[in-house]
C-alpha cells in the first residue's frame, strides 16, 4: 500500500521546463502549441490524440520524453484553446467541471522508436490543488497498482487543504487499493504558484477580500514517490460528475517540489 512520506534515493528529475511540446491533442481536442509556454519550439502536430512533453528527463545517456495519453472520456473547457501545455516549469491539463479523466503517462526513448524507459524512481507532484468558491473541488486518485505502491507527501493538520482518504477500491471501482485526494481550500488565481521550487507563503488582493489569505501553497500540493516504472496512471476529476459546466480546472504537475526537497 501507499504509505506517506518515504523520500527517493537517486531520483530521477523530471523537469518541464527544458524540452518542448511536440504534440498536443489529448483526446482529440487539438491545443494551440504556440500558447504551450515551453522554451523548445519543435514543430507541433495535431495528430495522435496525445501530450507530448519533449526532453523531459535524461536517463543513463538516453532522452526521456513524457505520452500523456487519456484512457477514459476526455472533456476540457469548452474553449480549449492552450488549455494545455506547460507554463513556467510545470505541465498543465484542464478537465471540464462536473467530468473525470483517467490518463496514462508514458516514458519514453524518442531516438529509439518510442521505446519505453524505466525509471528507477521519480517524484510526481501536482500543484495549487483547490476549489471554486462554490466548492466544487478538484481531485486526485492513484491505484496502488498504477504507480508503484511506494509513496506520497500531502499536507497535514489543521491547516492542510486537502483531505486524503484511503479506499478498497481502484479509482474505477473495481476491488483493489487506491488513494483519492480532494482540494478543499478555495483558490483565487492569484495565489498560484510561480515554479516547482518556489512554493510560499502568498496573501493577494482577491483573496484578502474573502478571507482566504495568506494561502501555504505547500498545503496545496500533493507529491507521489513512484520506482521502477515506465507508466503510471492517475485520475483526475473536477467535482462529481454529472452537473457540467462550461469552464474547467487546470491541474498543474511536475516532478519534485520544494514541499519535499525544501
């Protein structure tokens, strides 16, 4: 099982801030690679019905490249335009309120026909986990199974912003062991984080006004501690199904976070 707080020896970083976007076309809605806010420019297709973070890792001589590919239903906004990409060092995906997403991440050797590479352990992490002022949330599943079953770091005590609840079941129900995570602190844009490595302390105009600030965004952050994977897959859901909205949530991610290096 799961358990919190095992740090990696000899982890692999995975950074998004180095490499490019060649693809991007997650579930067929084709994104504008022009807005995906990485430093490399190769040439962006639409083709695949994939993500495609380039040179994200090097691994014993070989450049790693990171498929995100859906395996359930896909829906962002309805105006899906940039919606996902990167931007100053982490990837982002947004998934439309009121659906759900099941995605696959693949490792892969691009100058060896897309082998897969296995690495032998990582930090996954995604950042400013939150709600809307409504409080429909934004939330988080991983299968035992999907990634490993080594570890993860998530806020705790009073002034943790998400609640982290252990289930007999994978995230699509069948019997099994996961983890789901959901964000319980209003967020406000303005109190996102600036890098992977920059995480804070933030009070802002808008979020002054309902009383929400300061905001620890470390109590926004959950970080998974993956080995000796070439794949993992994880959920991802903007509220409970059901009542669609127009807008979506932007899941941020990327790989170690200053919550556990400091």
């Amino acid at each position: 099982m799961a358990t919190p707080g095992e740090c990696l020896e000899g982890y692999v970083d995975i950074d998004f801030s180095i490499g490019g976007i060649s693809q991007n076309n997650l579930g067929g809605v084709a994104g504008n690679c022009k807005k995906a806010g990485m430093k490399g420019k190769p040439a962006c297709t639409a083709q695949g019905q994939v993500l495609r973070f380039t040179r994200v890792a090097t691994y014993r001589g070989r450049t790693v490249d990171l498929v995100v590919s859906n395996t359930s239903h896909y829906e962002p906004t309805t105006s899906c335009n940039g919606c996902n990409g990167a931007t100053k060092g982490f990837g982002k995906i947004n998934v439309r309120i009121g659906t759900g997403v099941r995605l696959r991440f693949d490792f892969v050797d691009p100058d060896d026909g897309d082998a897969p590479v296995t690495l032998d352990s990582f930090y996954f992490t995604l950042f400013d986990f939150d709600t809307m002022e409504s409080g429909r949330a934004e939330g988080l599943c991983a299968d035992d199974g999907a990634y490993g079953g080594t570890s993860y770091f998530a806020p705790s005590g009073a002034s943790a912003e998400v609640n982290i609840t252990e289930q007999a079941t994978l995230s699509d129900g069948p019997p099994g062991h996961s983890v789901r995570f959901l964000a319980t602190g209003a967020g406000r844009g303005c109190d996102n984080p600036s890098g992977p490595m920059e995480l804070g302390t933030v009070s802002c105009e808008a979020c002054d006004s309902h009383g929400a600030c300061p905001v620890d965004q470390e109590d926004r952050t959950v970080t998974l501690g993956l080995e000796h994977r070439s794949s993992f897959e994880l959920t991802l859901d903007s509220d409970e199904p059901g009542n669609k909205g127009n807008q979506g949530r932007i899941f941020y991610f990327a790989g170690a976070s200053s919550m556990i290096l400091g």
